[in-house]
C-alpha cells in the first residue's frame, strides 16, 4: 500500500490535488501505466495545438495583434514569438532545402539559373570563344567557357588570390550546381536570422521619437517575419496544385505590414503606410546586400 503524497516530488511543496500549484507538476502513482501515459502526452499535444491555433490564427488574420498583446503583457496564451519563429523558419527552409536539391538533381535548375547564382555580387566574364582549329578535339576541350571574375582592379595579392580561388570554384559550379546551391542554402537561415535585429533596428528608427523599446520592436520584427514564412510556406503548397499565387503573395506582404503596424504601434493610416514603404525599401536592399554577401562568402569557401 502506497503512502499518501502530500509534498510535490519535483519542488517538495505542500500539494492538493492532482498538479502542484507550485510547479504545475501532475502527482500520481510511481508506476505509471502506459494507458496513463499516454493520456497525459494526448493531453499536452492538444493543449500545445490549441496554444499554435490561438497564435497562428491572430497571425494571418489579425495583423499586429500579437505583437501588440504581447507589449500589453498577455503572452502566455500565444506561443513565444521566438519559439513560433523557430518552428515555422524549420520547416521553411527545411522545405526550400528539399526542393531546391529536387529542381537541381531533376534538372529544372537550368543554366542560366546557374549563371545567374554564380555571377550574383561579383563582375563576372564569361569568355565562350575558341581558339585554333574548330575540328581539333585538344582545342575544343582546352577552349571551353571560362569564368573570370574581378573584385579589385590591380589589388593586393590577396585579393588575386582570392579572385583565383573563386575563379575555380565559380567554374566547378557552373558545371555542376548542386554543392553551391546546398551550401547556400545551409546559410540561408543564419542570413535571415541575422536581419531580424537589422529589421528591428529600422523599425527603431522610424518610431525614433515612439516610446517603444528595442525589445517591443524585435518582438514585431519575430512576429513579422514568422508571418512571411508561414505566407510562402501556404503559398507554396497551393502553387503545389498548379495555382499560381505569386502576384496574391506580393499583395499581401505590402498590404499586411501597414496593417501590423497600425495596430501594434497606434500610427494613423498615413503614418503607417509612409513607415512601411520606408521600411519595405531599406529592408530589400539591406536583404539584398545579405544574399549577395552570403552568394559571396559561399563561392569563396567553397
């Protein structure tokens, strides 16, 4: 015969009950049955599930809101915004990754797609002409396309070395891809996690004079960008059935961010739309200045 428990075995305060009102903890037997277990993780699933839907739903439909909840202190309802973004970013770019190697090894990755990744942020010639005989095997093999590529006219000598490494390897992704495009594509979320402070930071700037802290605006930059993962990651399985959305997504991510920011933040209509141009050019060229560097930093590694 079991003794009663009246301290919680996790943190030994006084219990009543099932759950210790002070760590949450369930009490019950020692040997826990199985059908017991299996209640308990059925239990936590759907309360987890319950928990996403009423963050997920606010997401997509009610732009701002969650941002704003969290700034007037209701959070536990909703999941964390830096674990929500986790978990959806995981199964962006783990989608990416997949099918981006399928378009690569079926081929769909094409050859100007290729050219278009290799000469990315770098002044790339291609010299496609051949010298001497054009019935000789020996010149024909030796005259294929070269890449050239310049970084610095007449720089120093570790910068032509550098522009040498990247020539070979710029060349070994022409002919084939598919290590470049991986190896890109596994930087892929480092470089967006990294323009999450950089979107917070313009954010800050322009509501310079709001009484908003850095936090409140890292926050929004979380729930904005899990926004737009979650907007490809929908738009990619209906455009999986043959429906084109591309023009649909562009709409929504321009007319989703005066909205947020209208709610989270209290600007008037025109003061929002103005901040969000501002934020949607600065935030592309910045984004565009990390791809290139990253495009970069890849092919010099390699």
């Amino acid at each position: 015969m079991e003794a009663s428990t009246t301290h919680c075995r996790n943190c030994d305060a006084l219990i009543d009950g099932q759950y210790c009102r002070s760590c949450g903890q369930r009490e019950g037997r020692g040997d826990l049955h199985f059908a017991e277990a299996a209640t308990d993780i059925l239990g936590d699933v759907f309360t987890w599930d319950s928990r996403v839907w009423r963050t997920l739903f606010p997401l997509l439909f009610r732009p701002g809101f969650l941002s704003a909840e969290f700034n007037a202190g209701r959070r536990m309802r909703y999941m964390p915004p830096f674990r929500l973004y986790i978990v959806v970013s995981f199964l962006m770019f783990l989608m990416i990754s997949l099918t981006a190697g399928d378009a690569v090894v079926s081929g769909e990755w094409d050859e100007e797609s290729t050219e278009s990744v290799v000469t990315l942020g770098v002044d790339v010639d291609v010299d496609a002409s051949t010298e001497g005989v054009a019935g000789s095997d020996a010149s024909a093999a030796s005259d294929k396309d070269k890449v050239t590529i310049n970084l610095m006219e007449d720089g120093p000598a570790w910068v032509q070395a550098l522009e040498k490494r990247m020539e070979a390897n710029a060349q070994r992704v022409k002919e084939d891809p598919r290590d470049y495009v991986d190896d890109l594509l596994d930087h892929l979320p480092q470089v967006m996690f990294v323009m999450l402070p950089l979107f917070a930071l313009l954010l800050k700037l322009v509501y310079f004079f709001s009484p908003y802290h850095y936090l409140q605006h890292l926050v929004f930059a979380l729930h904005y960008h899990t926004f737009v993962y979650l907007l490809f990651l929908i738009s990619s399985a209906v455009e999986a059935v043959s429906w084109n959305v591309d023009g649909l997504f562009s709409i929504l991510l321009i007319v989703y961010l005066p909205l947020a920011l209208h709610r989270c933040y209290g600007s008037s209509w025109g003061a929002a739309i103005g901040k969000s141009l501002a934020l949607l050019l600065s935030y592309t060229i910045a984004l565009f200045i990390g791809m290139v560097a990253a495009a970069i930093a890849v092919l010099a590694a390699m």
